[in-house]
C-alpha cells in the first residue's frame, strides 16, 4: 500500500512537471520578438514629458521635444486637462529598432507608425522616413495618451474603455493631428459614395469594412465643423460612460440614425460639387486586380524593358508577397520573395518603399527587415537566388534606384530623423551622402543618361492647415547642386519619375484636392494634368510608390484606388489626354473633408494652421538624465476572501483569494511577476515570483514557486465512540485529504535567432512533500452526527529531481479563424531528468500548412517518447494516444468489434494506446466555412467556423514491447498502429475558446460500424 501511494505521487509530480515545465517561458510555439541590438536609453524630461532616447543629434532631439510640447498645448485644448506626471515617451531612431521594442509584447508591423499602451501611458514610435509622418504620428499618439490620462485616471467618473468604438478613439486622434483638410481621407469618402456604400455610424463598428481612422476622422470632422470643436469631449466621455447611442442622444437630442443621415447628405453635397460625372474609365489597361491579384496590389515597378511588372499583393491572403507579371497581359509569371520562404526576412518594407529592377531586367532589389535593420534584397528572377545586400553605414532605407548603367543605387537613408539621399556603390561597396539638410527627401529617380535624379524634398508649408508640404527637386549628380521645381507650391508633390526620353517627369500630386498624375515639361516649365480621378492614384498611404515607368518604351505603370481596391493600369503617354494647367494654382476645397466652412467654434483646423517651423524650449525646461531602471507597478488584480466551514464534527477557517502582480520598467528591459493564491486552508498557500530579463540578445528569467495540489477520498466503516464512559457502536465518515506540495526553482534561456526561429534551453529542480490528513465523522444508527475528529497520518516520503532542456523552435505559420492554415510549425526538444527519476524525454513536433483558396491542407509529424532504464521509465506516467487533440475517435475503447464479437486472446484494448513513447501522424483537409470575406464562403464577424476532413493515426509503446505494422492484434502483448478518420467543425468563440465538435470512424476498434461522438476544446494544431 506505500509503495503504491509513493509510485502514485511520482506519478504526480512527474505529469506536472511534463505538462507546465517553464510557465514563465512564454510559449510552445507562436513567433518571438529578438533583440538584435542593446540600447543604451538616456532621458530627457520637459515640461510634461520625459524622453527616452538613444539620440547622438542634438538637434533632432530638441525638435522633437519642441514637437510633443507643441502637440500637448494643442491638444490641450480640446481635452481640457493636464498630466499629473511627466508622461513617458520612448523614441527609436528607425522602424527596424522599433520593432525590437520591449515595451510592448506583441511583435510590430511594417504598417504600425507608434503604440500608446495603457498600463504606463507610453507612448513608443520611430522615427519616420520624413519629418512630416513622425510628426503625425506623434501627435495621433499623444491624442491617445490624452484620451487614456482621461478615462484611467479619473477617481470620480465611471468610465469603460469598452464602450467607446474604435473608430470614435481612432478618429479622433487623427481628426486632432490632421484636421478636416486631408485629401488622402478625402479620396476615401468620394469613392465611398461613388460605390453606394457609405456607412451609417452603426456600420462603423465592422472594422473590417469600414477602416477607423478614416471613416473615423470623417466623421469627427463633420461633427466639430457643424457643432463645434467643444463637443468633441462631452460627446466623448458620454460615450465611456454611457455607450454611443446614449451619449448621441444626450448631446445632440436625437438619435444615431439621425446624425448617421446628417453626415451622409453632408458628405454628398460636399463633394457633388467637385464630381462633374459619377462615372469615369481609368486610361490605360488594367492588368492587376482581384482576378489574378488580390484588392491590394501595391508599388509597381516595370522592368526597364517593359516586359515585366514587380509588384506586392496579398494575393495568399495571409501574407504580402512580391510577384512578377507581365506587364502588356498581366499574367503572373512567379511569386520572387514571400516570408513563409526566406526565415533570414522579417517583414518586408512595402507599405512606403517601392522596389527597383536592374538596367538588364535580370534583377529585382527592394528593401528588407533582417537582423535588426534594413537590408537591400537582390534577387535573381532566373534563378530564384536572393542576395542579402547590408549597407553598413544606414541601418535604414527606403526607395531604392537602381542607376542606368546599374554600378549604383540610390535611397533614402534615415539617419536619427533625417532622411537624405545617399548613393551605394556595388563595386567598392562603399556609400556615398549625396543631400545634408534637416528635412526629408524621398522618392528619388534617375533620368536615362544617369546625370540627374530627381525626388520630392520637405518644407515648411506656411499659412496652411499642415505644417509640411513637399517639392519636387533636381539633383545634379557631378556637381551636387540642386533646385526646386516651382510646381504647386503648398502641395504635396510626390511619386517622380523621369520620362524615358529625360524630357518629363511625371509626378503625383493633391494640388486640387485630389490625387492625380502630372507631367512637368523641362524645356518649356510647363505642367500637364494626365488624369482627372474622382477618387485618386494611391497606395497604402499618401507616401506610398504608386507609379513606375519603363526606360525603353515610355510605358507607365499606375496603382488606381476604386471601390476599396488597389489595382494596376498599365498606359503610355500618348494614351492620356494632357491638358495645361496653373503651376501655381493649389486649391484643397475637393480635399476638404465636410463641412468645408465651420459653423461654430473652430479649434482643430486653426491651430493646426498657425503651427510655427520650431518651438524654442529654453535651456532650463530641458533636462539630461541617464537611464536607470526602475521597475513599478503596472498591473494588479486581486480577489480575496475569508470565511468559516462549519460542520457536523470540526470548524475550519477557510480562505479563497489570489493577488497578480506585474512590474516592469520604462523600456521593458526588466519584467517581475509575482503571484499568490489561498484557496482552502492555511496549507493551501501558493505562490510565484518570475524575473525576465529582454535587454540583451540572449534573454533570460528565473522564477521560484510552492504550488500545493489537493486531492481526496472518502469511505464508510464502522468505529466505536466512548460517550459518557460508554462505548457505542457508529458509522464513521472518513474522509481522506491528501496534499502534494511542489516547491521549484527554474531558470530559462531564450535566443531568437529572427521572428520565425529561436533556441530555448532551460534548468530546473523541483522538491515535493505531502500532508495525509484524516476526518472522521460520526453518526448513529439513525443517521444523527454525533461529532468527529481530525488525525494526521504519516505522509509519503518526498521526492525531488531535476530537468534539463534544450529546444529548436520555427514558426512561420499563419492563423486563420481557428487553425493555422499556411506555413509552418517544429519543435525539437531534448529534456533529462535526474534525481528519484532518470531518463530522457524527447519530443519532435513538425507541422506544414498549405492554402489555396478555398481549401487548406494540414500535415503533423509527432514524437513524444521517454527513453532510460525500464525500471525508471515504469515510475513515470504513461502517455496516452487517445486524447482527440491526438487521435480522435477511442474516447471509448470497446472489445468488442475489431476482432469478433466476443472477448478474445487478440482483442483490441485500451493498453494498445498508452505507452512511454507515442508516435503520431494526422492529416487535415480545413475549408474555412463562416468568416471573413476573404476567406470564407459564408460572411460573419461574429461566427468563425471551420470545416474539416481529418486522417488520424499513432503508435504508442514501451521499450522492448513487440510492435508490428498491421490492421488487426493478434496477441494481447502486441502493439499496432491505430487509425480514425472522420469530419470535424472548429468554431472559434468570440476568440477566448477554440470547440471541435467531431465524429470518428476508429478503424482499430470497430470502424464504420462503431462511429464515436467527441468534443474538443483545443485550437487546430
């Protein structure tokens, strides 16, 4: 009987210690976020911020300290309060380095410009490739920390983040940040209405439709211009505290229906002025759309021979990938580059960066995230080779040229906040600064003979509703002189490109409010309007490559945004209508999001048109500090209580309750978690405290633990009770408590490698002990308790062992709505135990992913076995194969059916899956069913549903056991694979819980004639 309970507890202890090994090691698989560089913070405080920054310019610092400052006053207004702290900005000098951020958990996109979080109000951006988009982006997020510096720190008002929608949040802070003179939403409202879907305010809430920020800004601006900039805040803290419908109904005295009419028949008789036709045909054909595409084909780039077209589209679906086409069909001729293929890429820099072919159309470069910074990718269109290109002197590029004689490239290189032209030399490897101003200068091109590039320079843009504009510039190569030219002052000119025959340049620009094509004669100065779009030439965003022209035919290549697609119009410029335009008439009313003239009181749009070139902080409100970390408090949630159990025989205090914790410090270097838990009595104290440490590029953690696991029996028996000097006859309740307490010390180790690949290694010791308590209750012949006692049997001896592990891990996969559906996923792990248990786990876990749509194919390789000494193996737990998120179907093992109908020498039985080693196999056909749009056959938001054909099969076996690969047993000793098959639904409930309701045929155990019904509750693998 103690030999027994002893083998039981290893048992235990050992199942614990398989299944939670390293809680605080975040993940079995899932993508990580590598620190490919140390950062070594100062911090600057002012008035109201404090800077954290790595800055070596001193002048882009005071700029962009001048810039919060300014943007705290303007927005100040509005919001009507102030910070009753400094609050925390951290700044990084590129997106590369932002990306490594560990303030924030989640990994960074290419399309994401800042983060403001909550729990310590930060707000954490990189510099932008221009001045004007680290402006903006700075002030959208310092909206957000306004809005959270309301809503969170408020001790008298109840407000609920949950109530406010996201595009009210969104919007406002780009309707604070932009205003209501913004051509690029502009453009979004017209074809909105242009393609009778204009949303009503309730519609606003499918973010997946309707995108927030510009519907969002939209709408905010149609309600500060006709009520006024100081409703925003009431409208605003109503609706945190009440819900939108509430809060429209106490601010303006009617309903959500009512303003959603308003601001439409606003909207259209705004913009009915400006669109003479509601119909019009792009010139050119249209070689790229959802038919061989996707709704997003972005920064075209044609071969300098005309014959191929490179571009980026979501055309998989899960990812953005480079294709090649041809450029006169439009048939796509191979996929070059994709980020389920090359583990060295991070992300690929698309959103605002083009790329560039090679003057004999054999190569293809654009610009890459690997290893912490920006790198030139050159691809081979033969033969499918990619070389990585580093330029070690800028960590950060965008827009590369290649030149005409192909020796050189030229970009854009962000150097801590400033963005000049720089010159790459392919044969001395070396780079060359070709621009040393302030201000940014983007989006250069070379003319035919290779003497000049031309490429859109910032600028003040006085007495306007925004601070920047751009001009186009003409860079002499030999004598490094340049000059602007005098085009549509005030606008934003961008996108330019020479003519093959070094004549024009064609640009795009929003100098009468829309986004159309132009051309600039350089012999006569003269400036040619090519399209005349109601909705415009764009990609992602307004700094986004959007035309291309081939050096040998003049043919052009143009992004159209319609209908919320982003398609590819191929043209020559004899195809285009030119007519003669003022070069220096700009007017922004077409760009103008409505109404255009305020009703009432008008903050937004005033301050943002008397912003001045430079705040001039005096020397006093800045000071230097070095950067010390500190770890506070972030988040705590608790919930306690105490009472008393009272019964027949003893009174116990009972306590229930937990406390967690979470500490860091200002960058995120350094993370503290402590947990702990009473749940029964004082013996039922838990605890934990784990360390992370992510400054380095090794990152490492600690934790120590007590977690007490409770379990119980109970049985009836006669006893004997002296009453009174008397002995009496009694039944006895005895009811058994038995507690195992697992005390552990574990340190971990993780190294990624790049965002798809890492090692993980890892140390621990663990000690358990146990507590044997005995309640016996007494009650007579009738029933009526007489009292009772507690006793405390002697307890099982404790054990203790320790675990060493090491760990390869890949990741590229992609999830859909409940299973990933593309890429892959391995792990492959080693882990010793030593101590009262010493042996060896192993454990190899591959998983691919196909999609096409509409079908998925999923593959799983799985090997988890324990290999040592049989008498060691026998103490650990066995493994068993019949969990369904193994092998589904033999939930119920019947011995009947696989062999005859009676129980037999050869029957099939449950030993036949459970083992010390398991092997697994399972195959998956996924049809997503209900979901999104671009997925799913059936459209929901709401309801997210997969169905699924599977193939499941496994081994499970001991060490000398027989094992043979056929159908049936024919000996009790034997062990045969097993195999199910069957068809499945996964739904995803509102993202908290993955359910699997499925039926299986298990071909070991009855087949078709013994069909089983099961539910699982785990996420597809």
């Amino acid at each position: 009987m103690k030999n027994f309970k002893v083998k039981g507890a290893l048992w235990a202890a050992f199942s614990i210690v398989l299944m939670n090994v390293f809680t605080t090691n975040a993940q079995y698989f899932g993508r990580t976020k590598p620190t490919y560089q140390k950062f070594r913070f100062d911090v600057a405080q002012t008035p109201h911020f404090e800077v954290y920054h790595y800055l070596k310019n001193d002048t882009m610092l005071i700029n962009f300290i001048g810039w919060a400052e300014e943007w705290y006053h303007m927005h100040q207004l509005i919001f009507k309060d102030t910070f009753q702290t400094k609050n925390p900005i951290l700044l990084y000098t590129n997106h590369a380095d932002f990306q490594q951020t560990n303030a924030v958990s989640s990994l960074i996109a290419e399309g994401t410009g800042g983060v403001t979080e909550s729990l310590k109000q930060r707000v954490i951006l990189p510099f932008a490739p221009t001045l004007y988009q680290t402006d903006h982006t700075l002030g959208h997020e310092l909206v957000h920390a306004f809005q959270y510096n309301k809503l969170l720190r408020s001790d008298s008002t109840n407000y609920s983040i949950n109530n406010l929608p996201l595009w009210m949040v969104e919007g406002m802070a780009e309707y604070l940040s932009i205003g209501s003179v913004d051509p690029n939403t502009s453009m979004w409202m017209r074809d909105a209405l242009l393609n009778k879907r204009f949303p009503s305010i309730k519609d606003l809430a499918n973010v997946s439709e309707y995108f927030p920020y510009r519907y969002g800004q939209a709408l905010w601006a149609f309600i500060g211009k006709t009520w006024g900039d100081t409703i925003i805040m009431p409208l605003f803290e109503k609706t945190a505290q009440w819900g939108l419908d509430v809060a429209i109904d106490s601010v303006f005295h009617f309903n959500t229906q009512t303003l959603s009419g308003m601001w439409k028949t606003a909207t259209e008789n705004h913009y009915r002025q400006f669109m003479k036709d509601s119909v019009y045909t792009p010139v050119g054909n249209k070689i790229i759309s959802e038919k061989n595409g996707s709704s997003t084909n972005v920064s075209p780039s044609l071969s300098p021979d005309g014959k191929y077209l490179a571009f980026f589209s979501d055309k998989s679906i899960f990812t953005l990938d480079l294709f090649i086409a041809e450029a006169r069909t439009g048939k796509i001729v191979k996929k070059i580059s994709s980020l389920t293929r090359n583990s060295e890429i991070d992300d690929f820099s698309f959103i605002e960066s083009g790329g560039t072919w090679s003057p004999d159309s054999k190569k293809f470069a654009f610009v890459v995230y690997s290893k912490g910074r920006n790198k030139l990718a050159v691809v081979d269109i033969d033969k499918m080779k990619t070389e990585l290109v580093e330029i070690k002197e800028v960590a950060s590029f965008s827009n590369p040229e290649w030149s005409p004689d192909g020796r050189y490239m030229v970009f854009t290189g962000l150097n801590e906040g400033v963005g000049d032209l720089y010159l790459y030399d392919f044969q001395t490897k070396k780079t060359r600064k070709l621009t040393h101003d302030l201000f940014s200068n983007i989006h250069p091109s070379w003319s035919p003979d290779g003497k000049y590039i031309v490429y859109s320079t910032e600028a003040i843009c006085s007495d306007q509703s925004k601070k920047f504009c751009f001009i186009l510039t003409l860079l002499d190569i030999e004598t490094g002189e340049s000059r602007m030219i005098d085009v549509f002052p005030k606008a934003d000119n961008l996108n330019p490109r020479f003519s093959n025959d070094g004549r024009f340049i064609y640009f795009l620009s929003d100098a009468d409010g829309f986004r159309n094509l132009y051309k600039y004669d350089l012999q006569d100065e003269k400036v040619y309007r090519l399209t005349e779009y109601l909705t415009g030439i764009s990609g992602i965003t307004l700094f986004s490559p959007a035309v291309s022209v081939d050096r040998q035919n003049g043919m052009i290549a143009y992004t159209h945004y319609f209908n919320k697609k982003y398609e590819i119009y191929i043209a020559y410029d004899r195809d285009f209508d030119p007519i003669e335009v003022d070069k220096y008439y700009v007017n922004f009313d077409a760009g103008t999001l409505p109404l255009l003239k305020h009703m009432s009181v008008n903050i937004v749009d005033s301050v943002l048109s008397s912003r001045v070139p430079q705040i001039a902080l005096s020397v006093d409100s800045i000071k230097e500090l070095p950067y010390r970390p500190k770890l506070k408090l972030d988040y705590i949630s608790n919930s306690v209580g105490v009472g008393i159990t009272t019964g027949p025989s003893f009174n116990t205090t009972d306590m229930a309750g937990s406390v967690f914790m979470l500490f860091s410090d200002m960058v995120g270097d350094h993370q503290l978690y402590t947990s702990l838990s009473l749940n029964g009595e004082i013996y039922d104290f838990g605890g934990q405290l784990a360390y992370v440490n992510q400054s380095n590029k090794i990152k490492w953690g600690a934790s120590v633990s007590h977690i007490p696991y409770r379990s119980g029996s109970m049985f009836w028996t006669t006893d004997t009770l002296r009453i009174d000097k008397e002995k009496y006859q009694v039944d006895n309740l005895v009811l058994d408590y038995v507690r195992m307490f697992e005390d552990n010390v574990s340190t971990f180790f993780y190294y990624p490698l790049s965002q798809t690949r890492r090692f993980e290694a890892g140390v621990s010791a663990s000690w358990y002990s146990y507590r044997w308590d005995r309640y016996h209750n007494y009650f007579d012949a009738l029933g009526y308790p007489l009292g009772g006692r507690r006793e405390k049997l002697p307890s099982p001896p404790g054990i203790s062992f320790q675990t060493a592990n090491i760990a390869y891990v890949e990741d590229d996969s992609y999830f859909g709505m409940t299973a990933p559906l593309m890429g892959h996923r391995a792990r492959y792990q080693i882990e010793r135990y030593f101590g009262n248990i010493n042996l060896y786990n192993v454990l190899l876990d591959y998983r691919r992913y196909y999609f096409s749509k509409p079908v998925g194919f999923a593959f799983r390789l799985y090997h988890n076995g324990l290999y040592g000494k049989n008498s060691q193996i026998g103490l650990a737990s066995p493994m068993y194969l019949g969990y369904p998120w193994l092998v589904r179907g033999y939930e119920d093992i019947s011995i009947y059916g696989s062999t005859g109908n009676s129980i037999g020498y050869n029957s099939f039985n449950v030993s036949n899956l459970s083992g010390s080693r398991i092997a697994v196999v399972n195959a998956e056909l996924r049809f997503p069913f209900s979901g999104p749009k671009v997925l799913a056959p059936i459209k929901s938001n709401i309801f997210l549903t997969d169905l699924n054909l599977f193939f499941d099969g496994g081994l499970a076996w001991n060490k000398g056991d027989k094992v043979k690969l056929k159908w049936q047993t024919s000996n009790f000793d034997e062990r045969i694979p097993v195999f199910s098959a069957g068809a499945s639904m996964r739904i995803n409930l509102f993202g908290y819980l993955v359910v699997e309701p499925y039926y299986a045929f298990p071909f070991q155990n009855g087949g078709f004639s013994n069909g089983m019904f099961g539910i699982n509750f785990v996420p597809g693998w």
